[in-house]
C-alpha cells in the first residue's frame, strides 16, 4: 500500500519560528481523507529535486511544505522562492522562516533562469518571502529574475507571486515594468481575520494593488487566492470575490487551509469538496475568467495549465 503523508505533519521541530514561540500550542487536527496524498518518490521528482539543489534555488514548494510537491515536481513543475528563505513578517498560518534575512544574491536571477531552462519549463511561477527590510520591497529584484528568464528561455511564460509591497512607492511598477504573464498577490483571508491571520498586511491595499496593476497593463492576467477553514463565512467569502471582481482580477483560487505546526492558527473546520464546488460555482457567475476552488487547490497548482486556461477565456470572451 502507497505510504501516505498528512500533506503538512504539524510535528516540524525546527526552531523557524522564535517569534511565534509564545502562541500557545494549538491541536494538530487530523485530516479527512480527501485531504491525504501519496508521498513523493518518483525518478522525475528527484531530479527535479537535484536541479533546485545544484542551483542553490528555494521554493516555497518546500518552505511552505505544500500538499502538491510530489505531483507539481514529478511533472517538473517547481515555485521558485526569491530573496531568501527568511521573511520578515510573521503571519498565523505562513510556514515560512521568520526573522532578520540576509542579503540579497545578486546571482540568483541568473541561477534560477538556469533551473528554468534545465528543467524545460514552458511555465514558471516565481515568488518570495516579504522583504519589509528593503527600500523597494524587491521590486528590482523580482523584475532582474522575469528579465533573467526571458534572456534565457524567451517562450517561457512567467507568473509572478508578489508580497504586497506596503509603504513602498513605485515597487509594484518596477515588477508590472518587467511584463510578467501572470501577476499574482493573495489576499489570503477575509478582512475580519487579518489581524489575528495577517497582522503585517492591510486588505484593502491587497484590492487596490491588484486594481493598480490593470491600470497599469489592462492585458496583464492577474490572479488572487485565499484559504477557508480559518473561521470565515459564506457571505465573507462572497463579498471577498466582489471586492476582487471590482479590481478586475481574472482568476481566483480558494484552497483548505492547513495548520503547519501547533504554534501557528489552528483549523476552524476542513471544508468540504461540496462546499467548495459551491464557491466556485458563485465565483463564476461573478464573473472570473477562471476559479480553482478544491481541497488541495494552491496558488500556484497547475499553474501551466491553468495559463493556457486563462488564454483561452480571455479569447472566447473576445470573439
């Protein structure tokens, strides 16, 4: 019988996060069935492994201990994480390394073209840890990496995961500059939970970036997600999806949040697969041109295919 793993175990030992040391420990709840994958093992998956090895590259596939990284790297698909391994805020539910980051790698844009072209990516998702500690949030950075890959794989296509570049003039124009495909920013939750989820972020800056960026470029794909399960209603969720449809965001994608250890947020409830065809069902009559909304829906989860997905909505739309 396949070993299974419990996506993200909870039981993670390493001292990632002092300054959540404090929280009292909450219960790692058990997951439901539909939230149980296979290991991963295959040959493909760990030369993929190997190539993000060799080229000194993070992902957040591994950081943020994602569900799909068996699959996502067994199909060569990897999420590549920039400017280090070390954030600088500290949200409730984010497995991500907290603390004092190190300096930028001014290799790396090259390095992770590199991993691009070895691993024949047609597309790409890149993204990073918030870097507060910068005066352009690396904004120059991000758009060094999209430019980086261009030089080297021009017909690959990229999606960008930014931070929200909070009381950093110009830094989202920086990145929109570079012409990424796809720009993507999360809101993660409903307002009413940023503070306990979220406390570094403001919502609407969220709704008013993503708006900023069809000003911008209008042909320029932009996409948001969140996660359910952290004590949200349905009319939350809801009034979430006009706020983006008022920021002319084209896709949404909405996934069961997962409690890495038990110091961050615990589990209000696992949603189920029901519930979520329900979401997505309400999401598309608002009008986006594509939704994910399952279990085990990330960001950045078939991002390829949900590209060329987007492509052909947008087209449809335009006959």
């Amino acid at each position: 019988m396949a070993t299974l793993i419990d996506t993200i175990t909870g039981d993670d030992a390493r001292p990632r996060h002092p300054e959540k040391a404090h929280r009292p420990d909450q219960p790692v709840r058990r997951k439901p069935d539909w939230i149980r994958v296979k290991a991963p093992g295959s040959p493909i998956y760990h030369e993929t492994k190997k190539i993000v090895k060799e080229n000194g590259l993070v992902t957040v596939c591994e950081e943020a201990g994602c569900p799909n990284i068996g699959e996502c790297w067994t199909k060569r698909h990897a999420t590549f994480m920039v400017m280090g391994d070390t954030c600088t805020r500290a949200c409730a539910f984010c497995n991500v390394r907290t603390g004092i980051p190190n300096a930028l790698d001014a290799s790396e844009p090259e390095n992770v073209a590199e991993a691009v072209q070895k691993l024949s990516l047609l597309h790409v998702v890149v993204t990073s840890v918030d870097r507060d500690d910068l005066a352009d949030g690396g904004a120059e950075h991000i758009a060094a990496v999209i430019r980086a890959i261009r030089d080297k794989t021009p017909e690959t296509t990229i999606e960008v995961l930014t931070p929200d570049f909070l009381r950093k003039d110009g830094a989202l124009e920086i990145v929109v500059e570079a012409r990424p495909d796809v720009f993507n920013h999360n809101l993660e939750t409903v307002p009413s939970n940023y503070l306990k989820v979220r406390p570094g972020a403001r919502y609407f800056h969220s709704i008013r970036l993503l708006q900023r960026v069809k000003e911008l470029d209008p042909t320029m794909f932009t996409k948001s997600g969140i996660m359910v399960g952290l004590g949200e209603s349905r009319n939350e969720v809801l009034q979430l999806m006009d706020d983006l449809r008022s920021a002319e965001v084209d896709f949404l994608t909405i996934g069961q949040y997962l409690q890495p250890t038990r110091k961050h947020i615990a589990i209000s409830e696992f949603i189920t697969p029901e519930q979520f065809e329900s979401y997505a069902i309400a999401a598309r009559t608002k009008g986006f041109l594509l939704v994910s909304s399952s279990p085990l829906t990330r960001s950045s989860h078939h991002a390829g295919e949900d590209f060329a997905r987007l492509q052909e909505a947008r087209a449809a739309l335009q006959k």
